[in-house]
C-alpha cells in the first residue's frame, strides 16, 4: 500500500509542477505581450494592474492544484463530500493541517506529500510575484526624479 501511495502522490507532484511551471509561462507570456521595456515604463496604474493580475493568476493556480488533489481523496474514497476533500486539500496544501479532519491511515502518506508539495509551490510563486514586482519598479527607493544612484550601504555620510 505504501508504494501505491507514494507512486500516486509522485504523479500528482509531477502533474502539479508541470502545470505550475506552464501557468508560469503563461503568466509571462501574457505579461510580455508587449515590449518588455514597457514593463518599466507604464503608468504607475499599469503596473499596479499587472501585478494584481499576477497575483489573481497564481491564486487561480493554487486553486486548480488544490482541486486536483481533493479530486484524487473524492476518487479514492477518503472524504464523501466535495466540502471535506476542499477543506483537508486546502489544509494539507497550504501546511496549515489543522487536523481536525484527516486522512485514514491508508493514504495519509498522500496528504503528507501534498503539504510538502503545497510549500514548494507557494515558493515558487512568492518568488514570481517578488521578481514580477521588482521589474515593475513599484518597490523602488530611488526618487522618480533623481538621477543620482541610492548610496551605498555603510558609506560614509558628508
């Protein structure tokens, strides 16, 4: 039973990451459909809206990974209702785990796989938005009008 288990939460690790990593991609293809200059340079409502549809696409991700694996508890007889497998999935996903609905001990490996999978992928998605929020220039100290470089960290002031 083991080897079943780790065997099916290994294909919803790989099915997870692949379309995390095609979601990605397309996150970026959408932000890029014009010149990539223009990410710096658009208004400062232009960059607002790109980094909120960043943030919309990834939480649309999130959620489609995390019906998958409700989806495989529904399959595999461990909850009755959508409800139930929602609410572990979400749990399990985002390693909150509150443990007051759980698996039964026959794939519980399974729900144990999915926080770590869960984890990894909110990583991977922090650091897109982080990235996707430092190209827009929004969380930049420099003034918009200053042509002098920020000084540097322990210099010596005048």
């Amino acid at each position: 039973m083991l080897a079943e288990n780790l065997v099916l939460a290994a294909g919803m690790v790989s099915a997870t990451v692949v379309f995390h990593f095609i979601g990605l991609a397309g996150l970026i293809a959408v932000l890029n459909t014009r010149l990539p200059r223009r990410l710096r340079t658009g208004t400062g409502l232009q960059k607002a809206l790109k980094i909120l549809f960043t943030v919309f696409g990834l939480v649309a991700m999130h959620t489609v990974e995390i019906w998958a694996y409700a989806g495989v508890y529904l399959v595999l007889g461990e909850f009755s209702d959508l409800e139930s497998a929602l609410y572990f999935s979400t749990t399990s996903f985002s390693t909150l785990g509150y443990g007051d609905v759980t698996l039964s001990h026959d794939h519980r490996m399974v729900g144990a796989i999915e926080g770590i999978n869960g984890f990894l992928l909110i990583g991977w998605s922090t650091a897109f938005l982080v990235s996707v929020t430092n190209r827009m220039g929004l969380l930049e100290a420099r003034l918009k009008h200053s042509d002098e470089p920020p000084p540097s960290v322990g210099a010596d002031s005048p």
